[in-house]
C-alpha cells in the first residue's frame, strides 16, 4: 500500500510541492471556515449578466492567500485560479486553483464548499489537494503514490451498471447546459440516479473515493476539477480528454467515473464529452 506521505526521494521539488498543497489547502480553508461564521455579512456580487454565478470577498481573500504562499514558496511558478486570472503559463509548474469550490453552497449556508489546489507538471495532472473543512475532510494524491482522504487509501466504485449507485451531476447556464436534461433522462432510463451538491471538486472526489460512481457536468473550468483528476486516476476511475484544445482556461465537458459504468455514462453523454 502506498503511504500517504511519500518520502522526499526526489531533489526536483515536487514532493516538497505536494506538502505544500496539503498544508496551504488546509489553511486556505480554516480561513474560508471564519468567513463561513460570518457569511450572512458579506457583500455578494455576481459574475456577469448569471445571477447564479456569484462571489464574495471570501473567494477573493482566499485566492490572495494561496497566492502569497505561492509567491513566497515557489515564485518561478506558474499560476491559473479563478478569482485572480492566469500568469506564468510556460513554467513547468503550473498550480491550478479554486479558493472556494461552491460558492454558491457556501453563501447559502450549506456545507458543500472546499478548497481545490492542484498541480500540473509538464502539462499533466500530478498532485492535488482538496480541503472541506465542514467535514474534516483532506482529500489528496501524487501521481504513483495514491490518493487519500486523511490517511484513508482512495478506491473507486466496483459497481458495473449505473443501476449500482448514484452519479453527481452539475451544470451552469453556459455553452452545454442543453445536454443536462438529455443525459438526465438516459441515466433514469436505465435505472440510475443522480445527485448535484454545488461542488465540482467534492463530486470528483467522491467518485475517486467510491461514494459515488460517475459525475457528470456539461462544461467545468480547469480550477474545478484539476486537483481532482489526480484523485481519480490514482483511485483507479477513468475521465474523459478534460485538458484537450483549451480546457486549462476555457473548460471542456466533464465526466469521471467508475471503470466499469464510464462507457455507459460516455454513452449517454454522447458525442458532445469530447467534441471540439
Ligand atoms: C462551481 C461548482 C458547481 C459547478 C459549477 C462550478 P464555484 O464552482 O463546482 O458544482 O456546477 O460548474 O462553477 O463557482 O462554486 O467555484
Ligand atoms: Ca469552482
Ligand atoms: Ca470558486
């Protein structure tokens, strides 16, 4: 079994990065969890004309700490987050973060938000942290040396058919939003059920931890899921080409999922998951 805590058996920093991960994950969300105490008193503002797409100084101030730390740690970095836009994009390291996934949960005084904080090295997924500190919950994964909740090894669900578990869902009033109700009704029809809690992250998560078998969502931003993908590749779950064209800052359709339901669940998505 692999330990949660790999050795730093390698001189090219990037164990020392997945320590930070972790430790600045959990401290980015004990600092969204004083702002959660006081959500009620804080401004909200909405991200264009969606009155559904908001944020607060807490995502804000979140997104300003993670930076500081990285800027103090490991300055030669890359950076792409959601709140404070994309900066040095041709490091090999480039950190991928989401202060406060659920933002809209959050503000609504429900426990589905988290931070997400993931790292691509040479353009591909390789570690990532996810704090929800609602539920004490660290989930986190090096590619080659697993993934875990706390110290708890990561699996996904050995389930073979949708009828077999529940599958998260999610959608925005994006591009894509017309693939929702299709892909709603396939996954009924053969005896699924689904699920939508207002956090990319966490459903990711719990696909790479077995809670759920699939999640699907009709358009994600790197920042939602970036942390997450390395979660379930090393829990033995599948995705789709979320990074393909412009996926690190335009987003792509989004599905993760169970080896043996990912095919039905591509299906019923069909040829919109990996279009261009
Ligand atoms: C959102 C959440 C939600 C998903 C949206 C995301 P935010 O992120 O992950 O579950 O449906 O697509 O934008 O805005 O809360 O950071
Ligand atoms: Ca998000
Ligand atoms: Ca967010």
């Amino acid at each position: 079994m692999s330990s949660p805590h790999p050795a730093p058996d390698r001189d090219d920093g990037l164990i020392a990065r997945y320590a930070f991960a972790r430790r600045v994950a959990l401290a980015a969300a004990a600092r969204g969890m004083a702002y959660y105490a006081r959500r009620n008193s804080l401004a909200v503002q909405h991200k264009g004309d969606d009155l559904q797409d908001v944020v607060s100084i807490a995502d804000q101030d979140v997104e300003a700490f993670i930076r500081a730390e990285l800027a103090a740690h490991f300055p030669e970095d890359g950076i792409v987050g959601e709140e404070g836009g994309s900066a040095g994009l041709q490091a090999r390291c480039i950190w991928v973060i989401d202060p406060i996934d659920g933002t809209a949960c959050f503000l609504n005084g429900l426990h589905n938000w988290c931070v997400s904080i993931g790292l691509l090295v040479d353009g591909q997924p390789l570690l990532g942290a996810i704090a929800d500190p609602n539920h004490d919950e660290l989930f986190h994964g090096f590619i080659g040396h697993g993934a875990f909740v706390n110290d708890t090894p990561l699996a996904a669900h050995g389930a073979g058919n949708v009828r077999e578990g529940l599958v998260g869902v999610g959608t925005t009033h994006r591009a894509g939003k017309e693939n929702f109700l299709p892909f709603i009704g396939a996954l009924l029809e053969q005896g699924g059920m689904f699920l939508r809690n207002g956090s990319g992250a966490l459903m990711t998560a719990y696909v790479a931890a077995g809670r759920l078998i699939g999640y699907y969502e009709t358009h994600l931003k790197s920042w939602d899921c970036l942390a997450g993908l390395v979660l379930v590749r090393e829990a033995g779950a599948r995705h789709n080409e979320f990074l393909r064209g412009d996926g690190l800052l335009g987003g792509n359709p989004y599905l993760v999922a169970a080896p043996g339901v990912y095919e039905q669940l591509a299906a019923m998505v069909g040829p919109s998951l990996d279009a261009d």
